[in-house]
C-alpha cells in the first residue's frame, strides 16, 4: 500500500470518525426538536448548526452514520454467507444444480441492481427491517459465481482429494479446505460490496422507501435538505460529503486489500 494511499484512508476516515466521536462525548440527541434553534447556523452548542425542526446536525449525521454501517455490514454478511455458500454448492455438485442456481443468478444480474431493490423495497414496505431483506436479495449474487469460479479451480486439488478419500463430509471440507483458500477474493468483494450497500440505502431512503423520518439516514437527511438549499445549503452538504468520504474510504480499503492479496478479477 503506498503512502499516498494511506494518506486518503485517514483522510477519509477521520472526519466520519470524528463525527461519531464528537456526537458521543457531547451526548447529543437528534431527536430533541428545539423550535428555539431551527435552521440556527454554527455554535458552541450545536457544532454544525440544526435543522427545519431544531434538532442537532450533528448528532443526526452520527446517527446517520452509524446506520448506513449497521446497514452495510448486515446486508454484507447475509448476503456473503448466503451467495457463498449457494456458489460452493453449485460448483462442488455441479450438473441441475449448478444450472439452476445460475440461472437464478443471471436473472437477478439482468435487472439493474439498483431498480430490483427499488421494486423489492417498494414491494416489502418501508423500514430498515424489509430495506435489509431487498438489498440481501440483490447482493447474494457476487458473491455466489465469485465462490462458484474459485471452488472450481479447487475441488479437483490433492488436498481437497485427500479429505474426501478420508471420508470428511462436504461442510467439513468447505469450512476447513475450501474457503480459507477463497477467502481473500471474497473479502475484497465485500469491501465493495459495503460501499454499494451504503449508497444504495441512502438511495433508497432519499426516495422515500428506505429508513423513515424521524430516524436519521444520510439519504433522508439529503431529501430533507434539498427544499431549503437556498436557506441552509449546510443541511445537503454536510450529509453528502459523509456519505462521499465513508464510501470512498471503504472503497479505498478495498483496493488495499486487492493490492496485499493480489487479487485477480474474475
């Protein structure tokens, strides 16, 4: 990892981090609404300045933060133990499996991922709970033909042979041969896929069918903003460049990570 690289990750990463920080060791409540302060500009008690309805920025911008991770860290790991293990499946058994769970996955894959999760939340209903489930449908997929592609350059190796002969059963073999050796494609997929799940959300919620007021979403808080821009251009800036320096920091991350393990694009 170069040192220019290094210098944007702690970049990237401190200002979202401060935030958090900040919010907690002033026990900020972004849901205490102050008519008193409303669209008040910068101060010692409201760092960032409040909203239409008087509530702290910056404690909404931590709560903003906190779920867009929440978030992408569940609908990541749903959607990676979900789409490996239907990927190593497939190609382990191959024949009407490895058809049908593929064809299954060209499906989805020949939607604009975006619009499926669109059409799914808005099918589900709003809330965090049916937004995670639309974005778990959707991002299984990856990572179900990145393992798929990995155990087929595997399954065939003397190791792999040498545990099935001893009798081993197939989730032994998997959990203890197979994915250590798949691991570093797959987690530099999941990087990505962090950063994708937390645009998303926050596209979602912009659009109304994600996280609802008044819980805090960067995308709600953006949505919310954009009638008073002239007003408070504060309220769609400070949202909108969190959303842009986490994001870019994940991705940041990720292609370290592609960088160490020398990962090959599949």
């Amino acid at each position: 990892m170069s040192k220019r690289v290094i210098y944007l990750l702690v970049c990237c990463f401190s200002l979202p981090v401060l935030v958090l920080l900040l919010s907690a060791w002033m026990n900020l409540d972004g849901h205490r609404v102050d008519l008193d302060n409303v669209l008040s500009g910068m101060s010692a008690t409201h760092l960032l300045g409040c909203d239409a309805l008087g509530r702290d920025v910056l404690a909404r911008l931590a709560e903003g933060l906190r779920l867009s991770l929440f978030v992408g860290v569940v609908v990541v790991s749903l959607g990676a133990c979900f789409g490996i293990t239907l990927g190593m499946l497939s190609a382990w058994y191959g024949g009407w499996v490895d058809i049908c769970l593929m064809r299954m996955a060209d499906v989805l894959l020949s939607f604009p991922g975006i619009l499926l999760a669109i059409a799914l939340a808005a099918m589900l209903g709003s809330g965090v709970d049916n937004l995670i489930l639309a974005l778990v449908v959707v991002g299984w997929v990856g990572f179900a033909r990145l393992s798929r592609v990995q155990v087929l350059s595997l399954k065939h190796a003397s190791f792999v042979e040498a545990a099935r002969v001893n009798g081993m059963p197939l989730p032994y073999i998997m959990i203890r041969h197979l994915l250590p050796n798949i691991a570093a494609p797959l987690l530099v997929e999941a990087s990505f896929g962090l950063a994708a799940v937390m645009i998303s959300e926050a596209g979602l919620s912009f659009l109304g069918i994600g996280v609802q007021p008044p819980n805090a979403s960067l995308g709600t808080m953006i949505k919310e903003g954009t009638s008073l821009m002239l007003v408070q251009p504060s309220l769609v800036v400070f949202p909108g460049l969190m959303l842009f320096l986490i994001v870019m920091a994940v991705n940041l991350l990720g292609d370290a990570l592609r960088d160490h393990l020398d990962v090959k694009h599949t």
